[in-house]
C-alpha cells in the first residue's frame, strides 16, 4: 500500500490539510504615497488686529504718493494732494470631512491599530485639502507668463520647457516691481518634478546649489531642494499640470515665482480633528472627522508670476 502524504497543499491528495493552512494577512496597512504641506507653508499674511469677528476678511493697502520732483518757488505755497488706499478681500470657508465607524468594525477588524490608522487617513485629508486650497489662490493671482516660443498656453510643444533664461526674467521682473525677498535677495519658486529636470539639463552659465550646502539660510522649506538663478526651489509634485492643456496631447505645467506677502491666509478656525458625538441608542456608531474655516487669495499681484510650459519628459503623446 502506497504511502499517504499529510500535507498543505493539492499535491498531497487525499492527506491535504485544508483547513490548516490558512491565508496570512500582515496585521499593519500601508498608506499610499505622500506630499506634505507645500503652498501653505508660504501664506505668511494673517489677519492680526481685526476690528470684530466677521466674513470676509479685508486687508488694506496704501498707495504711495506721486514723486515730488519740481522745484519749489519760494514764494508760493504748494498744492496739497490727496491720499488713497485699496483693499484685497479674502473670505473664509468651512472646509471638513467625517468618516461614521461602527462597533462591528472596530472589534472584528484584524489590524493592529486600526483606530490610529483612520485617524492618519483624516489626517491627511485635512493636509492635502488646505494645501490645494492654498495653490487654487495661487492659481488665480500673480501675473502669468507663457513660454516665449508660443503665444497661448494652448500653443506650448514638448520642447518649450523651463530654461534659465526665463527663471532670470522672473527674478528680474519681481526685482523689479521691489518685491520683498525671502532671505536677502533670493526669490522663491515651487516647481514640478518633470520641469525640474528640464532645468537642471540646462547648460551654460550659473550653477545648482543643492539645499544640503547653503549657508546663513536660517529655514529650509518643505521639499526645498536647492537655488538657481537666485530662486530657491520647492519641488513638488502638487504643482499645476493641466492634462492636454499644451498643443494637441501635450501637457501644461505651471511654475510659481514669488516673493513674500503674496498670498494670505484668513484662518478663523485652525485646522483640528474632531471626535463626533455618539448619538445611536445603543451607541455603535462613532464619527470622526476634520474641520478648519479658512480662505487664502493672493495679497500682492506683483510678488507672484506663474510661468507656463511643458517639460520633455511628460506625457506629451
């Protein structure tokens, strides 16, 4: 008589031990891949003295007098002129979102610390939504500046990418306009990863600093990876990218430039988790959830240009 294999799989037959063996599950999750706070981390411009509670938040600005370069004569007086200001709006919203978990869930789930796993889930939620509230103001401030080689950002081809030369313009054009620097006199920038390489492939005058080899910069930004050109650059993947937004296939990424004060946050409840209440009769539902009232809009129209281009290594077929 033919032996019979006790075993764990098909193969022994008869002798398999199904109900033995089974599926094994790692008992922590992994999240999916990340961006932290990169646009907010900018809107150094928050409401200070206000008047009373209140929405909108206003911001006001003077204007600076006319220069008063005729001579005087000295025997007539001069004519007084007047003053004037203008005000920049920014209204605030309540942002938020709630997950409802029951009873059932948390005591069958096999996690280990699945309570503080839902909890990282709201977390960034919270996270990535402020940030893109914070890029949506961007998006719609500043001055923007299409690639030299095209007219309308519907014209830019795969090869009209970030050169030197336009990061020198934009530098210049904030210079220019006496935007406030970030740390004596370098500019700031938040670039896509894909334009990125296109202007590190550039040739010729100046030369990369990576963020490791600054010196007397007391703060390195989040995802701050070095300075060219007089710009420091903040890499990130949540930079614009318009799908298509070039010619034909061709995608359109846009580039921020700025200086301080070009955005502003008006924030009357700061971001914060909130555990809801449980209201259920035989209380097996718990909500939980994040909640901030807040706006961002762009403060100074001169400290922020946006430059529109492509990049040779994105989807442009």
């Amino acid at each position: 008589m033919a032996d019979v294999f006790t075993g764990a799989t098909s193969a022994a037959s008869t002798g398999q031990l199904s109900n033995q063996v089974l599926t094994a599950y790692q008992r922590s999750a992994f999240f999916a891949l990340r961006e932290g706070v990169v646009f907010d981390q900018f809107a150094k411009v928050k409401p200070g003295d206000l008047t009373s509670p209140g929405n909108p938040v206003k911001f006001l600005f003077w204007s600076d007098m006319s220069q008063a370069t005729t001579a005087l004569t000295e025997t007539v007086d001069v004519d007084a002129v007047g003053l004037s200001d203008s005000l920049v709006t920014v209204t605030p919203a309540e942002y938020g979102n709630a997950v409802l978990l029951t009873i059932r869930i948390q005591t069958d789930d096999f996690l280990i610390g699945f309570d503080a796993d839902v909890a990282n889930l709201l977390n960034y939620n919270l996270v990535d939504t402020i940030d893109r509230l914070a890029r949506n103001a961007a998006d719609a401030g500043g001055t923007e500046v299409i690639h030299t080689d095209a007219t309308a950002e519907t014209d830019i081809v795969a090869t009209d990418d970030l050169t030197v030369a336009l990061v020198r313009q934009q530098r210049a054009a904030l210079r220019k306009a006496s935007v406030m620097p970030w740390d004596a006199s370098s500019y700031a920038s938040v670039i896509h990863p894909d334009v990125a390489y296109d202007l590190k492939s550039e040739t010729g005058d100046g030369s990369w600093t990576a963020a490791a080899q600054y010196s007397g910069v007391e703060r390195i930004w989040n995802d701050e990876i070095g300075t060219y050109a007089g710009i420091r650059f903040v890499e990130s993947p949540r930079a614009k990218i318009s799908d298509g937004g070039g010619s034909g296939t061709v995608d359109s990424y846009t580039t921020y430039f700025f200086g301080q004060e070009f955005l502003a946050k008006a924030e009357s409840i700061p971001p914060h988790m909130v555990l809801g209440p449980v209201t259920d009769k035989l209380r097996r539902f718990q909500p939980l959830g994040w909640h901030t009232y807040v706006g961002y809009g762009g403060l100074r129209t001169a400290a922020l240009r946006r430059v529109i281009t492509a990049s040779t290594i994105g989807a442009n077929s």
